[in-house]
C-alpha cells in the first residue's frame, strides 16, 4: 500500500514537472510574438498620431484660406 501511495505521488510529481516544462515552453514561443504585437501596436498609434497632426494641419490651413477668401470678398 505504501509502494502505491509512493508511485502515485512520484506520478504527480512528474506530471507536476512536465505540466511547468510545457508552460515554460508556451511563455518562450509566446514572448517573441507578444513583442511583435506590441511593435505593431506601436507603429499603428505613431502613424494615428502623425494622421491626426498632417489632419490639423490641413484644418487651420483650409480655414485660413477661407478666412483670407470671406475679408477679399468682403473688401470689394
């Protein structure tokens, strides 16, 4: 009975150990991915951003136009 009992914690130990082995694995083949996505992230939120400002740009230009166009028209 106690060679059972032995076996069967032995059995848990090395499933306990395998069950880590493959984990670690996962984490090591998941991390260069994670990094991808976050570069990626990343690269998206910089290119949002210099959207955003090349937008504003465009905005306060336009409406400079239209300004310099309405005190044209109003002065003639």
């Amino acid at each position: 009975m106690a060679d059972q009992t032995a076996n069967a914690n032995r059995f848990a130990h090395d499933s306990q150990k395998r069950i880590t082995a493959a984990t670690a694995i996962g984490m090591n083949a998941l991390k260069p991915i994670m990094h991808f996505q976050v570069s990626m992230l990343r690269m998206w939120a910089d290119n949002i951003e210099r959207f955003t400002g090349n937008y504003e740009k465009g905005l306060d230009e336009t409406a400079a136009a239209v300004e310099e166009q309405s005190d044209k028209d109003r002065a003639a």
